[in-house]
C-alpha cells in the first residue's frame, strides 16, 4: 500500500456571533464609532462639570456728593460796576469772578483795598469802589464795617480791635472763605465776649 499524505486540518465555520465581531466586517466599524462617541461624551460631561470661577461684581464706581460741583450761590454786587445786581455764580468762585460777573469795574476805580482773591458765601454783598465807613465813634456815620469786605485798616478803625486783631480777622476770613453769621466773629483769637459786645453793632456782613 502506498503512503497518502496527511489531510490538511479542517477550519471550523465560524459561529454567528464571532462572525459579527471580524475585523473586517461592518459590524466592528459600528461599534468603534459607538465607543469613540461614547469617549467623547464622557469628555464633554466632564468639561462642562468643571468648577467654574464666579465671575467678580465690578466695584460700584464712586458716587459724588449730592451737590458737588453743581452748587450755585448768589451775590448782590454794588458800587463802581458796569451792572451792579444780583449775580449767579458757582460755589467756590471769588469776588474777582462776581466783579466780571457785573460787567467789570468802571474806568478809574481804584480796587486795591478789594481782597479780589477771598471766596465768596452766598448772600453776600461786594462793594467795588466805595469806601466803607469806619464806625468808629457815635458819630463817626451811619454805616458799618463788612466783615467781608473791608480791609485792615478799616477794622483797624474800630473800637478796641488795632492793627493785630484787625490781621487776625483777615486771615481768618480768607481762610475760611468769608463770615457767614456776626457771631461767628468770636472764633478770631483775642476776640471774648466783652470785645464782642462791643464790636456787634458796628459790623455786617
């Protein structure tokens, strides 16, 4: 008898199911695609689950004070101007702003005893041109001394004040831009209650 060759080892067929996972079947492409879309939603849940930072209030911008800026004061402006009257200025402005206000001095006024740079107070009167009278006597006239107005000299002509204490109330007049009550006159160093007294009468704002 002559010697046969062996058969070849049989394949199984394959099963249904592994039929549905081969590589190269169209099944396995569907379930890649189902796995990448799978991996890709679980990316996006957990992107938009991230902590997220609160976004920050802007600071409230500052508010100015009621008024600021925006205040008006009216002077009476009397004497040797163009148009004496009332006029309307802002707060804060100086007698040189309520003269230009009242179309300027007239030609040859003198203004030097006129402290242009003092601020003004509402209600106020500025005298340009006239000379205030002193008061410094019973009968020295009729008139009475501006706190507001009036320069050393003339303060220096009351009763019992001099040339220091009349310093004293310029400078406190300039520095708190002017009097706005007769009492206010004894916040001035060296002026008590007796001096007051005296003085009340004889001065006006």
């Amino acid at each position: 008898m002559g010697i046969h060759p062996p058969e070849p080892p049989v394949t199984p067929p394959a099963s249904p199911l592994a039929s549905a996972f081969d590589p190269g079947r169209p099944g396995l492409r569907a379930v890649a695609i189902v796995a990448v879309l799978v991996i890709l939603g679980a990316a996006a849940a957990a992107w938009f689950s991230r902590p997220r930072a609160e976004p920050v209030a802007p600071l409230p911008t500052a508010v100015p004070a009621a008024g600021t800026g925006s205040a008006v004061i009216v002077v009476a402006v009397s004497g040797k101007v163009r148009f004496p009257g009332l006029v309307r200025l802002p707060a804060g402005a100086r007698v040189a702003d309520a003269v230009e206000a009242a179309g300027g001095v007239l030609p040859g006024v003198d203004v030097s005893g006129l402290n242009l740079a003092r601020k003004l107070v509402d209600g106020e009167l500025v005298t340009v041109g006239v000379a205030a009278p002193d008061g410094s006597g019973p009968g020295g006239g009729a008139g009475k001394v501006s706190l507001n107005t009036a320069t050393v000299a003339q303060l220096d002509a009351l009763p019992g004040v001099g040339p220091v204490l009349a310093e004293r109330i310029v400078a406190y007049r300039d520095r708190k831009g002017g009097f706005r009550s007769i009492g206010e006159l004894r916040q001035v160093e060296g002026i008590g209650d007796a001096k007051f007294e005296q003085l009340k009468d004889l001065v006006t704002l």
